[in-house]
C-alpha cells in the first residue's frame, strides 16, 4: 500500500501555523534561525512538511533544534517532553518484530521512523537534545543501535532521570507502555 505524502493546502497551513507558534514559543531551541527562512525551506519541500505532520500527529511536537552550515539544512527534533505516545509500545525495529511470536507489538520504532520519513535519534543528538530542556523524566526512547550490538539480540534506548541522561539496553524485541522513540528530520 502506497502512502501518499503530500498535505493539502490547508493541511500544510495548518502544520506550518502549528510549527511557527511552537517556534516563537521555544526560541531558545534555535538562536539566530529566522522562522521565515525555515518555512520557505519547507515549501520548497512538501513531503518534509508531510513528514513534520506525521510527527506531529503521533504527538512528537518537532521543533527546529539547529541549522547545519556544510548541507544548509535546518534540523528539526521530536521536542515533547516524554517520548511521543503515538509511538510507544513498540519494538526496536522489523527483525525484533517478526522475532517476537506472542504478545507482537503493533510495529516497530524503525518501521515506523522509515514510514514517516525519519531518522530515529542517535546517543549524540539524544544528549544534544537536553542541552535544551528536560525530556523523558519519566518515559524512555529507543535510540540507534550499532550493528554489533544488534547482531547479539540487543538495542539501546535512553531516558532521563536524577539530572542525567542514560543509556540502557533491552532485547530489541522488548517493548513497553512507557517506551517509544524520537525522530530527526533535516530540511
């Protein structure tokens, strides 16, 4: 089944609207980056609108977090304060999934960032990510897995609790209520 990626007019308006009033909110989040150089950036790129809204609708909140000088890119993070809900519950990624035979998860967090049009967060911008604020106090997110430790069963998420941010590891068929993932997106 084929997704189609493109917002409607008004549908792009309305995520945009959504993204400039969580901007204007959090100008901490992105010093010197001007609103309006983000949006024509973005509608010179519809299908990156289409993958801002779908992580808006799983509840992701995005918001531009840097500009990357060398690809003169904006980049945008998953911003809400615990891990989104509509991507909790769900294992590391599609071999975990199809590993599992009881109890399956409805997807996984790498099907899922590949849906969408997304990176799932590494360790680096997971900790990058609390130079701005205090996020997953009381959720977790799953965050890139190298391949040796994917090879032996296994897959990395993060969460913080007592000031720090940690890094833990689960069987990437595992999956709870209070885990999901974060999502980078570049423009």
């Amino acid at each position: 089944m084929k997704i189609n990626k493109k917002l409607s007019s008004d549908q792009q308006e309305e995520i945009l609207s959504v993204l400039e009033a969580r901007f204007e909110n959090n100008l901490n989040r992105h010093k010197g980056i001007e609103w309006d150089k983000v949006r024509t950036k973005l509608l010179a790129n519809p299908e990156k609108i289409w993958s801002l809204d779908e992580m808006e609708r799983t509840e992701g909140e995005p918001d531009v977090v840097g500009f990357d000088e060398k690809t003169v890119e904006y980049i945008f993070y998953d911003c809400s304060a615990e891990s989104p809900k509509g991507r909790r519950s769900i294992c590391y990624d599609h071999e975990a999934l199809e590993k599992r035979k009881e109890h399956k998860p409805i997807n996984s967090a790498a099907n899922m960032a590949a849906e969408m049009g997304i990176e799932i967060l590494t360790e680096e911008q997971y900790r990058e990510l609390h130079k701005l604020g205090k996020f997953d106090a009381k959720t977790s997110s799953w965050i890139v897995t190298t391949p040796e430790i994917r090879k032996l069963g296994g897959a990395l998420f993060a969460d913080f609790r007592y000031n720090t941010v940690f890094v833990y590891h689960n069987g990437a068929d595992s999956y709870y209520a209070a885990r999901g993932f974060r999502g980078s997106l570049r423009v």
